[in-house]
C-alpha cells in the first residue's frame, strides 16, 4: 500500500500541499506585515497574497495531474500531429527514421522519449520532474513554465513577509526563541526561491531556442542531433516562435515558416 502511494505521487502532492498551507499559516498568525494589514483592516494585500498562494497550488495540481502528452498509438511516418516538429526541420542528411520504443514498442513522433518513471513515452520531452511527479512535455510544458513563475512570485512574496515579522530581543538566545517559526519559514521559503528561480531562468532559455532539457544535455545520443554542430538547433526558429510556444500550442510550420 506504502508502495502504491509513493507510486501515485500522493505523498509528494500532500507533502507539498501541507508545506505551502503551513507556512501561510505561520505568515498570517505571526506579526507580520499580512498580521498589521488585518489589524488595521487593509485586507487587499492579505486577500491578494491569499490568492496568489490558492493561484499557485492549483497550478500545482494542474501540471502534476495533466496529461504531458503521452504516445497512445504509433506514430504514422508522414503524418504529423498538431503541436509536431515537421522532419523538414532537420538537415535530409541526417533525418531520422521513426523509432520504435524499446520498452512499450509503439512507434515514437519526433522528440519523444521513453520515461522510466512514468513508463510511457512522452511527446516533446523534456524531462520528468519528481516534485510534480509527472513529465514535463508538449502538453504541460507551457504550464509548467507558468507555474514556476507564480511559484516564484509566491515564494519571493512570501520571503517578504516572514522577514518583516522578525523582531528584535535583549538577548540572541530569546530571540532565537521568538522568532523561530518566522527563521524556520525564511529558510525554507529562501531555499525554495533559489531553486525556482534558477528553474524558471533555465526553461526559459531552452524554450526561447525551443529546445527541451532532454536534447540540451543529451544531444550528442539523439539520432536527429548528433550530426548538427555543437551550437546548431534545427528547432530554434526566433523569438517569434516562443511566443507562439508560451501563449498557445503552435502548428506545424506556424512559426518561423518559409
């Protein structure tokens, strides 16, 4: 049963559920700037800060339990899916035939992968993340990328608050003790921006060149990148492209066309 849970990703989603409710919990109850706000009865920023948080776990739940965009049935050579990479794009020399999955045995679209945690392929992979405990692929990539950047802005908000709410005392053991949870809450939430941050710069890097994880430390293994040079992605087709990716699933050839 323990096994079946870790399986499902129940304790992940719970652990990080409870994580976020505690610490906003620890924020509005300590005397913070959320705790003068409510005092003085200025509710905007607390009901703003409030939603913000609801706003991120949501998003949570979203990219954890939606489909990234696993390959269901063979993939026909020719005929290409509506957010697929068109073989056009890359160099006839070195155009791959299409692959068969070695582990499910269905015939893989350009740019999936086999996951061994999810045992499925993935459309567009770019990696499985075990914090949502799901991959990151064609159909929640976007999402994913929202998501950290509410996070971040959660997270960062969040920061704010809790060092506003540390106080001074006479002595450095009493003020360890009054201000526990408040450091407790820093520590955790700094860590956290940190990691977020540095998440969030690094896909939007590889999403402004449309190029996923996977490929960028991988690309030296994958049969329709090994043969471009080291700088070359035959993917990346300008800024203009990322928009297209960020705010709505693209077409073939609907960026960067001709």
């Amino acid at each position: 049963m323990v096994q079946n849970m870790f399986r499902t990703g129940f304790l992940v989603r719970a652990t990080h559920t409870l994580l976020t409710w505690v610490i906003t919990l620890v924020l509005f109850l300590h005397n913070t700037d959320l705790r003068k706000c409510e005092e003085r009865g200025e509710l905007l920023l607390p009901v703003l800060f409030f939603l913000l948080v609801v706003l991120s776990v949501l998003l949570y739940f979203a990219v954890s339990l939606m489909d990234p965009g696993f390959v269901l049935t063979d993939t026909v050579k020719g005929v290409q899916g509506s957010h697929e990479e068109m073989e056009s794009m890359i160099p006839q020399t070195s155009t791959p035939r299409l692959r068969r999955c070695g582990y499910c045995l269905l015939q893989q679209p350009m740019r999936a992968k086999h996951c061994q945690t999810c045992k499925r392929c993935v459309r567009r992979f770019d990696h499985h993340c075990p914090w949502i405990e799901n991959c990151v692929g064609e159909r929640n990539h976007r999402w994913f990328i929202v998501y950290l950047l509410v996070q971040l802005l959660a997270l960062l908000w969040a920061l704010h608050i809790a060092l506003s709410g540390i106080s001074s005392s006479i002595t450095w053991e009493l003020w360890f003790r009054v201000n526990a949870f408040l450091l407790a809450a820093s520590g955790v939430v700094g860590v956290f921006s940190v990691v977020v941050g540095l998440l969030l710069g690094c896909h939007l890097y590889l999403v402004s060149i449309n190029c996923t994880t996977w490929e960028f430390m991988s690309r030296h293994r994958i049969a329709y990148l090994k043969n471009c040079e080291s700088e070359e992605n035959p993917f990346d087709r300008g800024i203009f492209c990322f928009v297209c990716l960020v705010s709505r699933p693209a077409s073939p050839g609907s960026c960067g066309s001709g």
